[in-house]
C-alpha cells in the first residue's frame, strides 16, 4: 500500500459523542415527568428552527481534524524533533504522510520570524511538487511508484515544474539512490523544500520530514549541506521509535 494516511474521521455529526440521546425535536425536559425513553406521544415539539449549521458543522468539523491530528501518535512523537530541526536550522520543519495524490502536512514547527510561511497544519499538496511527497514516492518500491505515476495528470505550477512522467520518474530514481529529494521552485517560485524518507523499524516508509525556505541567494549545494545532516540525524532516531 502506497497510501500511509487514512484520512480524517467521518462527519463529525455521526460521531457516538454527538448523537441525541432524545428523539428528534426533544429535550429530556419534553417529555414531562413520568415519561419512558422512547415514549414521545403527546408531546408539543417546538418548530425547526431556521437551517442555520453550515458554518456551525464546519468549525465543528475543523475542530474534530484538528483534534484528530493532535492526537494521532506519528505526529505527537515527531513534533519534539521538528522543533529541534527549526531551532537548529531556522528554517520551518514538517511532517507529511501520502494519501492518493497528495502529501498531507500532519504537524509542523518553527521559529517565529518565519511562522507565516510553509505549509500550515493539515495542508494538502499534489506530491510531485513537494520534497516531502517526492522523498516518500521515491522509498516504496519502483513497481508501486510506477503504479502511482500511471493514474496520475501531472499539473503544472511554475515554469519549473516537472510535468513529464518520464522526467518525474528519472527523478525518483535519482532520489531513490542518494536517499532524499530536493524540490524547487515546483509549486512556488523561489522556495525550496528539502526531505528525507521516514521509516519505521520494519524499514517501511512512514512519511516524512522536511524543510522549507526560500532560495534567496543560497545555492542548492549549500542548503543541503547545511540542512540535510540534521534532517539525517532526526530520521535516524525516530527509525527506533516508529
């Protein structure tokens, strides 16, 4: 399986915790004293009040995949290393996972002059523009990236993007080699995200770690002998752990 994220749980609207306990239109107050579960005859119901949930549905929703991604166990044990990587670094660190055609950012850190930069929590991106998708699609097996190349459009986003699957493919196989990947300029101009597969003990691939900054006036050599050591590191640690 190439897809490690199962996505976020059901509406939360059909949650256990937010079933009425009541029948529809009722409070327990309704029913008047005396009255069984389950017994609702004769009692005045007040009217619908006005359909007036979407917004209410949709923060609550939010809420549940917020709780959902602070709650899950990859992220809750990876975020103490994304903080090391930003305050080593200086420079925003994630945490991504794959699920269908998108890397799904599922816990990130930083410092604070750069905060409202890189990916927010829960952000989802096509994976060929990302080093974090890249590095995951170039650790499963050739056979199930090529599966994955197969059903995918390859959209473009910059002048710099690779929407060739020939091309996309040759670059797997060089991340697949060196063991990282290394994007630029594919879903932004001048930003450029460095990554490293992260497996678990089993040596499956789990997601993975990276950073994100802008290119400025650093060449790509020097990000990645500045940046990819660290990244190593963390990932090297969190393999006993996962």
């Amino acid at each position: 399986m190439i897809d490690q994220y199962k996505g976020f749980p059901d509406d939360p609207d059909d949650h256990p915790r937010e079933r009425r306990r009541t029948a529809p239109g009722t409070t327990r107050l309704d029913r008047g004293p005396g009255a069984r579960p389950g017994d609702h005859r004769g009692v005045r119901r007040p009217a619908p009040a006005p359909d007036r949930q979407p917004c209410r549905r949709a923060l609550r929703h939010d809420t549940h995949r917020r709780a959902y991604l602070e709650s899950a166990r990859l992220p809750r044990l990876v975020q103490p290393f994304l903080q090391g990587i930003a305050a080593g670094t200086h420079e925003i660190a994630h945490l991504a996972v794959l699920d269908g055609d998108d890397a799904v950012y599922i816990a990130r850190s930083g410092v604070h002059r750069h905060m409202n930069s890189g990916y927010m929590l829960g952000s989802r991106v096509q994976a060929q523009v990302t080093a974090a998708g890249m590095a995951i699609l170039a650790s499963v097996s050739e056979a199930e990236s090529d599966a994955w190349l197969a059903d995918r459009a390859l959209r473009a986003y910059t002048p710099y993007t690779i929407s060739s699957t020939e091309r996309l493919r040759s670059e797997l196989q060089r991340f697949r080699r060196q063991g990282w990947a290394l994007s630029e300029q594919q879903m932004e101009l001048n930003y450029r995200g460095l990554a490293v597969p992260l497996f678990d003990r089993n040596n499956d691939v789990q997601g993975a770690i990276s950073v994100t900054m802008p290119i400025n006036q650093e060449t790509s050599a020097d990000a990645v002998a500045r940046l990819l050591p660290v990244l190593k590191e963390a990932a090297r640690t969190l393999r006993a752990l996962i």
